[in-house]
C-alpha cells in the first residue's frame, strides 16, 4: 500500500510531463508549418512582384525605343531637308558662277575691242593733229594757249557781268538786309553778360506789388535783404524788380522766395523768414541731387557730402555765360574719352576733370584764385595727388606733373572753346572792334574807320584825291577779304566806303 502511494504520484508526474511534451511537439508543427506557408505566400508574392516590375521595365523599353526612334526619323528628315538645301544652293552658286565666268569672258572681249578702237582713234586723232597744224600753221601748244586765253577773257567778262548784277540786286534788298542785321544785333547783344551772371528779373503780377514788396517804411525788402544777403533793387521798370548778388545760390534763394510770396500774397517779415527758411532747405536738398547726379552719370563714387554739396553748388554758377557745373561735366567726359585713347587713366583724368573748376562752389574770403582753393579742397579731402596737380595745373598755376593733368586742359579746353558754349566778353568785343579798325587802317588812302552796329558793319572815310571811285570798289573788296582772312567772327560783316569831294570856300 505504501509503494502505491509512491508509485502513483510518480506515474501521475511522468503521465503529465508526457502530454505537456507531446502538446508543446504539436504546437512546434503547427509553428513550422505556419512558418512554412508564410514562406511559400512570400515566395509567391516576390515572384508576382518581380513578374510586375518585369513587365513595366518592359513597357518603358518599349516607349522609350519608340521615342527614340521617333526622334531618330525626325532628325533624320531634318538632316535629308538641310542636305536638299544646301544642294539647292551649291547649284544656285555653280549657276552664278557660270553666268560671272560668262560675262567676264564678255568683259574680257568687250575690252579688246575698246582697245582696237581706242588705238584706231588715236592714230586719227594724230592724223587729224597733223593735218590742222598744217592749214593753220600753229602747233597744238599755241592753239592751246590762244582758246584758253579766249576762255580766260571771255569768262572775266561773264564774271564782271555777274558781280555787277549782283551789286545791283544787294542795292535792291539793302534797306532789308540792313533790318535783319539790326535785328540779328539785337538778338545777339541785348544784354550784357555781366549782367546776366550777376542779377535776376522777378516778373511782377502789376505794379502794385512793389509797394507790398517794399512794406511799411521798408521792413519787407529790407527782411528780405537780410535774410537773403542780396540786393533788391526796384526802379521804374514795369511790373519787374531786379535782384543783384555776386553769390549766384543766394541770388537763387531770393529770386524762389520772392515768387513764392508774390504768388502766396502774405508778405510780411514772419511771412518772408519762414519761406526764405524752406527754400533755403529745398535749395541746399537740390544742391546735393545735383551733385550726386553729376557723380552718377560719370560713374564716380567715395565722395565725402561736403565735397558733393561744393560740386552741386556750381549748378547755380556760370562761367561767361557757360553753367560751371555742365562745363565740369562735359570736361570729364572729354578728358575721360582721351585717357582712353592715349593709354591714360580714365579714372583720375574723369575725375581731375569734375573737380578742377570746384574751387568755384567753395565759399571763401581768400585771395587765393579759384584752383588754388580747389586743390587746397581736394587735399583735404584725400584725393589722389594725380587729382590735386590736374586742379591746380588746368591753368598753369602749378607744372603738371603727369599724363592726366595735361588731359584736363585739353579737355578744358576744348569744352571753353567751342561754337556756343561762351559768349563774347566786354574785352574781347572791344578787341575786335579795335581789329577790324586797324585793318581798314592799314590800307593806303584810308583816313579814318568806323566800326559801327556792334561791329557787324565797317564804315571807312577814304581821301577822295588818292582814292578813285574805281579803286574804291577794288578797295571794299581787298579789306572785306582781309577781314576774312584774319579774323574769326559771327554772321557777316558789311564793308562801307565813303568817298566825298568836299570844296570849301569863304566870303570875305
């Protein structure tokens, strides 16, 4: 009984780790064949995947094959048009070739027989030659100098006949010619330069306005004159008041302020401060721009503001009529296109150009001229010592020391000097007038010359014993010629002589 009860549970022990053994077996099959089935499902679905990207591989050959040959046949049939083309136009230029050998071959024949007939009418021009020089008795070289001394004769009488018409005809029409040089005077010489660079016109709405501009017991126009440091000066000219100041910015502030408050119509001391303020500021604003503009269209930069302000300031100032700050401009573009010719450089001679009249723009009491304060400025302001010698030298105030300094003279120069950019000054037209008197002068039988209408006409006083009517008119013509000769002038010039027979007898 008692080995039962050991025997039992022993038997119960191995009976249940058997069916835990064979139910764990079960379970590791089930698994393997699980397993395997997902192996078999994943090898099938590789393979249908693998037949999938087969088949799109495919078709994309396919298509681009196509594509391909498409494109193929495309440039094929562009290369068979361009092949047809250029055969077409190697025939067009065989043809050509063929009809230029043809007509040179033609030429070639045309030529030889120009020249049998060219040799043929030689030899009868010979023969001819010969024959005339027997009959008349003359050479071909006395025949020659008697048809050309005809010629000569006959068109000195032509001539003298067409000088005598013409003299008529300006005879005609002188009271008109003598209108339109006075006109043409008028236009020319109607105001002095000085005045033109030194005082302003301000156009009035009626006369009226004077009295408001001048205010009670004077305080507007001498507010005015004040804050401005112009003078205005108001005279008997009609619905005009002239504002005259050396410095052309302030002149401009003025001239802006007192339209502004002829326009507004307050003009009161208060009225005057507060607009000659603001057009103090928009004036010094346009200063700057125009400055800076200057410096953007020659393509020049590091500029301090100050220097850029002096710059602008010569818009405001002319030079003989000629805007400083266009002259500087025009130089440096003139200066620059020689460096660039001569192997200069462009840079320092553009540069040297701008700045060698900014001695102009610098307000200053010194008694130092205007390029000696421009290269005192420009050192100041770091500019290249290149830069500094072309400011000081445009005058020759100073030796130049390199190739750029003698540019911007020649460029100076050149931009004084041409048609147009000045106007006559006071001495210059003194000295023409003085020329054209000494040339009428220093002709024999000649007493006294006048010239006369700002020097567009020449009045001479000859002596009337020494002086024949006859030689008067070859005289006229010699001095006219002369003055051509000489002198450079605008318009024309009218030479006058006058020849008088004066008999003077007293009664006693």
């Amino acid at each position: 009984m008692g080995l039962w009860i050991i025997i039992l549970p022993l038997a119960g022990l191995t009976l249940g780790w058997t069916i835990r053994w064979l139910y764990a077996r079960f379970q590791l099959s089930a698994s393997e064949q699980r397993a395997e089935r997902i192996k078999q499902d994943a090898i099938k679905e590789a393979e249908a995947k693998k037949k999938e990207i087969l088949l799109e591989a495919k078709d994309n050959l396919i298509r681009e094959r196509t594509q391909q040959e498409r494109e193929t046949r495309e440039r094929r049939a562009e290369l068979q048009r361009y092949e047809k083309r250029v055969l077409q136009k190697e025939e067009a230029v065989d043809k050509k070739t063929e009809q230029l050998e043809k007509q040179g071959e033609q030429l070639e024949e045309r030529s030889r027989v120009l020249t049998t007939r060219e040799e043929g009418l030689e030899h009868e021009e010979e023969r001819y030659r010969s024959e005339l020089e027997r009959i008349s008795g003359l050479s071909s070289e006395e025949a020659k100098a008697i048809i050309i001394q005809s010629l000569e004769n006959e068109a000195k009488h032509d001539a003298q006949a067409l000088i005598n018409k013409i003299e008529q005809e300006a005879n005609l029409s002188a009271e008109k010619k003598a209108r339109d040089i006075l006109v043409t005077t008028v236009q020319r010489l109607a105001t002095e330069v000085t005045s033109e660079v030194t005082v302003t016109t301000v156009t009035l709405p009626n006369d009226e306005m004077k009295g408001r501009i001048i205010g009670r017991e004077g305080r507007n126009i001498r507010t005015l004159e004040t804050l401005t440091g112009v003078d205005v000066i108001i005279d008997d000219t009609p619905e005009a008041v002239v504002i005259s100041c050396f410095d052309p910015v302030r002149r401009e502030i003025a001239k802006v302020s007192l339209e502004r408050l002829i326009s507004d119509g307050r003009i009161h001391p208060a009225r005057i401060e507060e607009v000659v303020q603001k057009v103090t500021r928009e004036i010094s604003q346009k200063i700057f721009e125009e400055g800076e503009k200057v410096l953007f269209d020659l393509g020049l930069h590091n500029m301090s503001q100050d220097a850029i302000k002096t710059l602008g300031r010569l818009y405001f100032r002319t030079s003989y009529g000629q805007n400083v700050l266009y002259h500087s401009k025009e130089v440096a573009v003139i200066a620059g296109m020689l460096a660039a010719e001569v192997g200069g450089n462009r840079e320092i001679a553009k540069r040297g150009a701008l700045l060698h009249d900014i001695g102009k723009g610098v307000e200053s009491d010194s008694d130092l001229n205007h390029a000696e304060i421009g290269m005192e400025l420009a050192r100041k302001m770091g500019e290249d010592p290149r830069v500094i010698n072309a400011i000081g030298s445009h005058h020759n105030d100073v030796e130049p020391t390199c190739l750029e300094s003698v540019l911007v003279q020649i460029a100076d120069a050149i931009s004084a000097a041409r048609p147009g950019a000045r106007r006559e000054t006071l001495d210059n037209y003194i000295k023409r007038l003085e020329n054209l008197e000494s040339i009428a002068e220093s002709f024999s039988g000649v007493d006294k010359a006048y010239a006369i209408q700002a020097g567009r006409e020449l009045r001479i006083l000859v002596n009337n014993e020494s002086v024949s009517d006859e030689q008067s008119k070859d005289l006229a013509k010699q001095i006219a010629k002369k003055i051509e000769t000489d002198m450079r002038y605008p318009g024309r010039i009218k030479v006058t002589i006058i020849r008088e027979t004066r008999i003077v007898e007293y009664a006693r």
